[in-house]
C-alpha cells in the first residue's frame, strides 16, 4: 500500500522518532508497516525514506542500495562516524516535492542498524549511498534539508517551494 508522504511544513515533520524494541520489530504490525514504506518508496522511486515521512515516529529508514537496486530497511540506524572531505552536493526529498538544494555531505559514513531480522550490521557506505544515510538520519531527529541551508538560500529556497505549492493546488 502506497502511503501519503507528509510535505512540509508539517510538524510531523519535526517529531524526534523513537527507537524500535525488539518486540515491535517482530509484531505483525511493525512488518505490515515496513511493507508499506518500502511500496511507498519504490513509488516514487525514492533514493531514501525515514518512517516520519508517512507519519509513523519510530527509527526507521529505507537506504537505496546503489549495488543491488534494492531498499535496505534500516531499523534503530545510527552514524557511528564521518570520513573524508566534505563536498557540496545536490538533494531533494519527498517532504519537498520537486525541489533539490545543495548541502554539505561526507563522503563516507560509518553507519550501525538492526536489520528486519533483528540482526545487527556495521557498514562503511560511501558516496551516494553516505549522502542518503547523512539525508535520512536526519529526518529520525526531526531535522529536515533547509535546516542545513545559509540563511538566505533557505528564504530563496522556501519561496520557491511555497510558489510551487501553490501552483500544485
Ligand atoms: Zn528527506
């Protein structure tokens, strides 16, 4: 089932989202949950998903794996460190549809989660797959890409958004 996917300036948006204990991750309703987020982003052939974004405040988070093609279900995710130089790159989100910023992001990430079996993995993830872990993390602390924008390229991003909102309508 595709969900809607909340668009800002929702302050669901700005929830923090809490972590998932080991009973909910084997409840019936977590999995039905994380099935929808992952018909969700592969609707919209998105790069990454937090849970936030359809509304469900729990640490979770759907990472393209650039290898495979296939979403990773990222549950309890933590970036443990970030290495290289950072560079500017281009972003969107589905929380602002059809608009992309740019945003300073590591180009390596050492990233923790608990998999849909409940087992733990570690991985260095590099490039695009560091910005989507860098982007998404975010999100299960209620922060969002303007956020990390100077002062007045988020006013001038903000207007645009708002005027495209608007013409949606
Ligand atoms: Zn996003």
């Amino acid at each position: 089932m595709i969900l809607p996917v909340i668009v800002y300036p929702s302050p669901v948006l700005r929830q923090k989202s809490v972590a998932v204990s080991t009973g909910r991750l084997k409840s019936d309703s977590f999995q039905t949950m994380l099935g929808y987020l992952l018909d969700t982003a592969t609707h919209h052939r998105a790069a990454g998903l937090a849970a936030i974004q359809v509304g469900v405040a729990e640490r979770v988070l759907l990472a393209l794996n650039t290898t495979s093609g296939k979403y990773v279900a990222c549950i309890n995710p933590e970036v443990l460190g970030l290495g290289g130089e950072p560079a500017c790159l281009q972003e969107g989100c589905l929380s602002f549809p059809n608009m992309t910023a740019n945003v300073y992001r590591n180009p390596e990430a050492m990233v923790r989660w608990t998999g849909m079996d409940g087992e733990l993995v570690e991985r260095t993830v590099t490039g695009f797959e560091a910005q989507i872990f860098q982007h998404e993390l975010k999100h299960l602390f209620g922060k969002l890409l303007i956020d990390e924008l100077p002062k007045q390229y988020r006013a001038d991003f903000l207007a645009r958004f708002h005027s495209l909102q608007r013409k949606a309508r």
